[in-house]
C-alpha cells in the first residue's frame, strides 16, 4: 500500500513527518516573516529548508508551491527546482502544471495545477495532490 504524508501551510514550520512513502508538500511552506525577503529565503532554502528534505523518513518529496511562496515564483525562471531537485539526490520533485507518476504503484497519478494570476504568477493548487487511477 502507497502511504502519503500531505502537508500545507507550514510557513517554515519544518516538522517531524512519520515514515511514509510520498510526503506531498501542497503550498505555504516559507516562513512567513521572510517569505519577501529573497536574501534570507535564499538562506533559509539553502541550509534549513534542503537539509529538512534530505532528513524526511520517505522515497519521494513532491512540492506544489503556494501562493505564500513568493520566492519560488520569483525564482521560477533560474532553475531553482532543478537546484534544489539535483541537491536532494532527486528525491525532490516540484509539480508545477504537470503531472508525476510515482513507481507505476497500481498506475497512480499524482498532479497538481497552477494558474496565472493578475498580480504575477502564483501557484494555487486547486486540488493540491490530486490522486487518480488510470
């Protein structure tokens, strides 16, 4: 049995997560008093944020960023997920507007949706991890 761990609205609160197969990580996960301060989010990436991933009791790390995420959208176009995806040995996979299948286990799908916004781009999960037979 494929066992999940969801989690929002940490806002950098990077807590003890029970031994699972996936952790989905669904929006808000920056701490909300640097949340627009890209000098210490790029600190808090770097050192906290990665070295929390890379202790998760799991396979997979799937993160959706939310719209308290304002770091990640600005950093959307300088290959920050491939960065962070690459220093986790790609245990860590950013979904945005796409879809990941995880193992094949029973041809699940897990995906998640992103929508452009008049005030820029940010990510509104609609269905945050959307699990579907195929």
């Amino acid at each position: 049995m494929l066992k999940i761990q969801a989690l929002s609205d940490i806002h950098g609160d990077l807590i003890d997560v029970p031994k699972c197969d996936v952790v989905c990580i669904c929006g808000d996960f920056s701490p909300l008093l640097i949340q627009r301060d890209y000098t210490q989010m790029m600190k808090w990436v770097f050192s906290d944020f990665i070295s929390w991933l890379i202790k998760l009791n799991c396979k997979k790390v799937l993160i959706v960023p939310g719209n308290h995420d304002f770091f990640f959208e600005k950093m959307m176009n300088k290959q920050i997920y491939d960065i962070i995806e690459k220093g986790t040995d790609n245990k860590v996979k950013f979904l945005i507007d796409e879809e990941y299948i995880y193992k094949n286990v029973n041809k699940k799908r897990i995906s998640a949706l992103w929508n452009k916004t008049a005030a820029g781009f940010l990510f509104y999960c609609l269905q945050s991890a959307r699990i579907s037979l195929k």
